[in-house]
C-alpha cells in the first residue's frame, strides 16, 4: 500500500494518563496509547519507527492535561496500492473511525487532513489556543454540613 501525509486532529481526556510524550518508564500516555492503535489498525508497519512515519505533533500536555484539537502529523497507509495514485480524500479509508475503533474511550480523533510533505505540526502552527480550568468546590460544598 502507499502511504498518505495527514494531519490528524486529536482530543483526549488526560486525567489518568502521564503527558502526551512517550516515556521510557511508562506506556501510559496519549503517545503510549496512539501508537498501538494504529499498529493494531494496520495504519501503520508493526515493526516501523516513529522518525520513519515524518511524525510531529504541535505540542505536549502535562500529566491529567487534557486537549481538544491538538494536532499531528504523520504518513498512514492508504486504500491505494503501491502502484496506484493516492485517492481522492473522499476516496480514502476512513481515518477517524478506523482509529478510533482501536483508541480507549477516553481518546477521540476528530478529523484528518492532506499535509504537504514539508508540513510540520509544531513549526506550521498558526495558532494555539490555552485554556487552563479548574475544579474547585463551591463555598456552601467546601465543607459538608448534614442538619
């Protein structure tokens, strides 16, 4: 099969994952989660490293971040065979639910795009938009009070 340039558009719930990165002492990461999903899908080699597949990412999250349109890059399979043109995008395998067949609940892609092949998710961003919310208890529920 030939393989496709995308920007794919990511949400996830980060409260019990450690950051977006891979990390060497722990799987359990949005990176950590990704990668093996789309193996498991076949979008990717089993066997392919991460630098062979162009990947970028437009940034990372902290330990119980969560995002909403962040944003990568990255080659995936095709529907087209090696000897074949590349569809139309219409045309393609359907990215957003073959993918998120194989994420956890807690992960979503929400769309895909074609990238140019000097496309990068971090150097081509044009804007990031930062939003830092907390919970905290409401004053009357701080303290619980049973009559």
């Amino acid at each position: 099969y030939r393989q496709r340039y995308v920007a794919l558009q990511l949400m996830y719930v980060g409260w019990d994952y450690h950051g977006f990165a891979r990390q060497a002492d722990t799987d359990n990461t949005i990176e950590g989660k990704l990668f093996p999903a789309l193996r498991k899908v076949k979008l990717i080699p089993d066997d392919a490293e991460i630098s062979s597949l162009e990947y970028s990412r437009c940034g990372r999250t902290d330990k119980g971040v969560s995002a909403l349109g962040q944003v990568l890059a990255l080659k995936l399979r095709s529907a087209a065979l090696a000897d074949e043109d590349l569809p139309a995008a219409a045309d393609e395998l359907d990215y957003c639910n073959t993918i998120n067949r194989a994420l956890p609940d807690d992960m979503r892609i929400l769309g895909w795009a074609d990238v140019q092949p000097d496309f990068n998710a971090r150097w081509d961003m044009v804007l990031r938009f930062l939003r830092f919310l907390g919970c905290h208890p409401a004053p009357c529920c701080a303290t619980p009070y049973w009559p």
